[in-house]
C-alpha cells in the first residue's frame, strides 16, 4: 500500500477539507482525491462522504482510522528519525587521493573534521590508472580525482586548485638543468603513460599524446602508479608530467623537475557516485572549497 495515500487519508480525516490538505501536503486538490481514489479502490469501499459544502468519514473510514493511527504514527516516526540520521554527520567517511596527500587533501581533511567532530576521514590511495573503480564499487565514498570528469553515473564538484604542470626527467638528461620548456617541445621527449582502465580522456590528461599545435608526442612505456613513474623517470626511461604540488612533494637527488609552459592548468576536485550523496559527503565537499579557497591552493 503506498504510504503517500495513507498519509493524505490521516491528514484529510484531520481537516476535512480537501484544499486544506492539499496545502498542508504540497499537493494540488485534485492529486487530493485522486490518492483518496486509489485508496477507496484498494478497500473496497467509501471512506468519505463527500458533498459540496462538507466532508466526513464514513463509519468504515472511522473503523479504518482507528486502526491506521498507531501503526501511521509509528511509521511516520520512523521516517522522520532516518532523515533525521540522514542529516548527521557521522561515523567513517572514505575519501580516496590520487598518490600524494597535498595540501589540497590534507588541508581539506583537517577542515572537515574540524567542523564534523563526529565524522573520522579515513584515507585511501586511489591508483592513478584506476581512478573510479574503488568509488563504483563502493570501497571509498569521494574521491579527489583530475577534472573534468565525463562519467555519467559520477557527480563532480567544482575545481579546488589550478596548478602548472612539471616534467619529471632523470637528473642525468639534457633537460634536467633548463629553468623550463615550452609543451611544444615534448614533442622530442617519449612520456611514461598509464596502463589499467583509466578512461582514455583520463590517460590523455596525464599524459598528453599530442602538443597543444598537434604534434606527435611519443610513448615511453606505462605504468601504474606515481612511484612507479618516478622510478622509470630515475633510469632515463623517459620523463613523465605531474602537477606541481606532486613535484614538490617527490623531490629526490636522481630526479629533475623542470617547469612546463603552455600546457593547461591540472585542476584537482572531488567526485562521488551520483545519487549516492550524503549529508557527509556533502559537508566533506563544502569544507574542501572552503579550504582551497582560504588558501593558495587557487594560484597556478
């Protein structure tokens, strides 16, 4: 039995007055009788008596009510209890992060607990091939993931950075000692992809198969993590991009980073299953732009 018809037949026997219950429930009058309707079809008898200037409950609708009321209230009670648990901010919130904790994470973390004393974040490392997996499949909750996202089953929140890129090389390569390169010039450097089932637009983000103007960039091999990457850039296998904060972050004597000029801005966000959306994932989110914009996670 549908608990909306329900629901309009209690309040309808309150106010015995279909335009009333109608706004008491945000409904029209006629959505009105149309569930009073089906719920009369369902019995299989009259539960009101109805004339152009009153309403009343028949006898079988009183009977009806008396029977309806403590099982409606406790129905009712229930509802509202899980939306009130619904709105809480609570327990265990999963957010998976792509290889480096920067301060975007981190900072968006401390944010967020600050804010939730009731709600522990627990970290997961997202692989960088494989960055939505673990989200589908409900092992984490949010992500911090590399935007734009085209995935339709994916909600995605707005960019909480715009950071420049650098190019990973071995300490040993000719490129290692420039103060920077222009991104038509990668053109003449192989880049270490990434193997796994990362969207194809995913993997062109990270490692772009062309130059801005079109050119050809060739292929160095692939891989499936950051640390994986660095250890084939430490080599001289070939050289791999990473957004500036990660560069930082892997600083290391057989590694160079050298600054990119003309490639588009990485842009970090969040991203969680759409129609999966919590009150802790909606605060988790909140908290995250509100930390990238009191810092200066916006300046490229």
């Amino acid at each position: 039995m549908d608990f909306r018809e329900l629901e309009c037949f209690v309040v309808l026997s309150e106010e015995l007055h279909f335009a009333r219950t109608a706004e008491r429930l945000y409904l029209s009058p006629g959505r009105v009788s149309q569930l009073m309707r089906s719920l009369e079809t369902r019995i299989g008898g009259r539960l009101f008596q109805r004339t152009s200037r009153r309403v009343r409950l028949t006898p079988l609708g009183e009977r009806f009510l008396a029977d309806l009321r403590p099982a409606y209230e406790g129905l009712a009670t229930a509802v509202n209890r899980a939306k009130a648990a619904a709105r809480e901010v609570t327990g265990v919130l999963r957010v998976g992060f792509l290889a480096t904790p920067t301060d975007v994470v981190t900072g968006g973390v401390r944010a967020f607990e600050s804010r939730n004393p009731g709600c522990e974040v627990e970290l997961v490392e997202i692989p960088l091939s494989d960055p939505f997996s673990r989200l589908r499949a409900g092992q984490v909750d949010i992500v911090f993931t590399l935007l734009p996202v085209d995935e339709p089953d994916l909600a995605v929140g707005e960019g909480l950075n715009r950071v420049s890129y650098e190019l990973g090389v071995s300490a040993r390569h000719p490129l290692a000692g420039r103060a920077s390169i222009g991104a038509e010039e990668l053109a003449g450097l192989p880049l270490i992809g990434l193997d796994g089932p990362a969207p194809r637009a995913w993997r062109e983000r990270v490692t772009p198969s062309v130059t801005p103007s079109g050119r050809p960039i060739p292929l160095a091999g692939t891989v499936t993590t950051s640390q994986e990457g660095l250890t084939q850039v430490a080599l001289g296998r070939g050289g791999m991009l990473f957004c500036a904060p990660t560069a930082a972050h892997h600083r290391r004597p057989d590694v160079s980073f050298v600054p990119v000029v003309g490639l588009p801005p990485s842009i970090l966000g969040l991203a969680w299953a759409r129609g999966a959306e919590t009150a802790a994932i909606r605060a988790f989110r909140d908290a995250a732009a509100r930390h990238a914009l009191g810092s200066e996670a916006l300046v490229a």
